[in-house]
C-alpha cells in the first residue's frame, strides 16, 4: 500500500485515486477504501462508459492531430502509454467517423 497517497485520498476525500501503481492498492481491506483505484486506463474506459460522445469528439480531435504530425497512429499512440483496454474503443470510435469529411474541414 503506498501510505502516503492513501493518507493523502483520505484527508483530501477523493472519490477516485488514479495512479499507475494500481497494485500497490490490492491488498485485504482493500474493498473497504473509501475511494476506488484505477489505472490511466481502467478511467479513460470509465468515462467512455459514460459519455462515448465526448470520448468519440475527442478522439476526432486526436486523429486529426496525431495524422498532422505524420508520425504514430492514435491507437498506436495509446497503446504505447499503456492503454490498451480504452485503445480498442478509442478504434471503435474512429471507424464511426467520416475521415473524408473531417480532413475536408481540417486543412
């Protein structure tokens, strides 16, 4: 258990401590925090449970962006940093999008 930023999530009562070291907050007890844990990840797929509309919008946003820099591809970008669970629906969004249109409007 990382100590400090359990002390920290109490104090400050937090709903949601994200962090990378999701480990560090499995242990028994640990159904009783008063906040959940998630990683970068398990949140992004949190927030597309939610609001899959805002995700698609910025995930548009990112494709335009990534695409302009003629480097990664978004997913690719995504899977680098770890997110591979929210990759899968970032893609599924992207195959909803109209690319023509999008790049007409994005010169």
């Amino acid at each position: 258990m990382d100590a400090r930023v359990h002390s920290a999530a109490v104090h400050a009562e937090v709903d949601i401590v994200l962090t990378a070291s999701r480990d560090d907050f499995d242990f028994d007890g640990s159904d009783d925090l008063t906040y959940e844990v998630y990683s970068a990840d398990g949140f992004f797929e949190l927030v597309d449970d939610s609001k899959p509309a805002l995700v698609r919008a910025v995930a548009q946003e990112q494709l335009v962006y990534w695409v302009e820099r003629k480097g990664k591809a978004l997913p690719e970008a995504l899977r680098t940093a770890g997110a591979d669970g929210f990759v899968e629906r970032v893609r599924r969004h992207l195959q909803t999008l109209d690319v023509g249109r999008i790049f007409a409007s994005n010169p």
